[in-house]
C-alpha cells in the first residue's frame, strides 16, 4: 500500500561503506579523550593546574631572609639576602656583604665552609643577626621550595627560610632617591630636595628636584635597559641643583643591572658598581 522503500544504495558507495566501518573507532576515540578530561581532577584537570603554578628554582630569585635566623635574633627590618648563582652564594648579612660557594645534588645543599665577608662595624641588633645567619649557612645539608619560599634544612631541622624576589616585580612602583653616580663618585642627594622615581610596567618617570622626566625602560632578569630619557626644561634655582640633574640623569642612562632588597634599589653599572640608589617611598 504504501509503495516500495528506496532502494538503499549506500553498499554500491565505497566512500559511504568505509565511513561506517570507522564510526564505532571515532566513538571510542572521543570517549577516551573526554575521560581524560575530568572534571574532578582526572588526568586532564592536573596538568592545567601544574602549567598555572610558576616554577621557581634555587638560581636565579635574589631570596630575601623571611624569619629570624636564630631565637635572640630578631630581623625588625634587618635586610639579609641570599642569591645563587653558577656555585657562589652571595648577598648581604644584615650589615655586611658575604660570598661563599655552595654545591647541589639533587635536594641535597652544600654552603661553604670558608665564607668571605666586608668587615663594616655594625649595630648590636644588626651584630646579632649577622653572627647567627653566617654561623647556620655551614650547617645547611639540604634545601627545599615551595611556591616562592626558600627553606634551608639540615636533617630534618629548618635552619634559615627566605621569600622570592622577583626582580621584574620587585621594582615596580615609587622610589626616592638616595645617591647617584656624579661621574667620579657616588654623591648623595643634596639636602632638601626630593628626588623620586616610579618604575611602572613599561616606563619609567620621575621628578630631579627641578624638572619631571619619562621614558621606556625593560628588564630581563636582573639586567636593565633605561631610555632614552626626556625631561621638562625648567632651569633649577642653583647651579648645584641644575648639576645634580644632569649626572641623575645620565647615571640612569649607565644602568645595566639592578637589585632590590627589601625597601632599596640600586641601579648597577657595567662591573657592578653603582648608578643610583634608591629606598621604597
């Protein structure tokens, strides 16, 4: 009554025939893949999470002491520094600068035992950190990082930690000027005029006492490319001032790395030497 069905003519279709024969393989495949997509932190869901964590390793961060070195000692703003770098540890020690070598082997930490160090005369709060830190530094045997935090272990006893620095971040944001290099020396900031710099994403401005100034500057790790520079033209009241400006200027222009520990920056030319100085304002 109703007629006869069409003619199925897929079988004559070669092309029509193979699809089929693949459609049970596809469903499979997109099962899989789905299944390795959890939801519920399947094997999917941890390596996202695994790319969102940033890796920090024991080279690189300047590491800056987070808690007392030893009952008795407290930091109270007392800067202490760690920085590893192709065997030598270096950094400051809450008064003095030290350098030392280390050696690693998988999470086993090697420091010293010889350490070198400035012998600058220190307040006794200073005296106390200083002593307890350098004294811990041979003891470490082993190291361990989490997330952005550095702790120096032997055994099982936590000796020293320290939190990263990292130094494209830890730049940003205001500075005051404390010193500069005038072209033969360092000089500090003459009495009465605020001198500051702000160091944003991509630029960087600031004020010499007399004029404002702005321009581009970039990082890569601890290295620093500053300008060229462009100022407002207003003539400073003395002819000290209007000096000042020109060597700040140009002593940005020599910066070629850079450190901030804790609330101070210092801009270093080519050897390591100063360009400026700066504490957090």
């Amino acid at each position: 009554m109703w007629g006869d069905a069409p003619a199925d003519t897929s079988t004559h279709d070669p092309s029509v025939a193979t699809l089929r024969s693949w459609l049970p393989r596809l469903a499979l495949t997109v099962l899989v893949i789905l299944g390795g997509c959890d939801s519920d932190g399947g094997e999917g869901a941890s390596a996202a999470s695994a790319t969102d964590t940033p890796s920090v390793s024991l080279e690189g961060p300047t590491w800056a002491l987070s808690a007392a070195p030893a009952p008795g000692s407290p930091l109270d703003g007392i800067v202490v520094t760690a920085r590893f770098e192709n065997g030598t540890m270096s950094g400051e020690s809450g008064c003095n600068s030290y350098t030392t070598s280390y050696e690693v082997d998988g999470t086993s930490l090697t420091i010293g035992p010889e350490i070198a160090y400035t012998s600058m005369a220190c307040p006794p709060a200073e005296t106390a950190v200083e002593r307890a830190y350098l004294e811990r530094l041979p003891q470490v045997s082993a190291y361990r990082i989490s997330g952005g935090t550095l702790t120096l272990l032997n055994g099982d006893e936590v000796l020293l930690r320290y939190d990263a620095t990292i130094a494209a971040e830890a730049i940003l944001g205001d500075w005051t000027v404390t010193s500069y290099f005038s072209g033969n020396a360092i000089t500090s900031v003459l009495g009465g005029v605020d001198m500051t710099t702000t160091f944003a994403a991509l630029d960087v401005t600031g004020n010499t006492g007399c004029n404002t100034f702005h321009g581009p500057y970039q990082v890569q790790g601890d290295e620093i490319t500053i300008g060229p520079l462009t100022s407002t033209r207003a003539a400073c009241p003395t002819e000290e001032l209007q000096q000042q400006e020109t060597d700040f200027l140009a002593a940005l222009g020599l910066a070629t790395t850079f450190r901030v520990t804790a609330n101070r920056l210092d801009l270093l030319r080519s050897g390591g030497t100063i360009a400026a100085t700066f504490v957090r304002a």
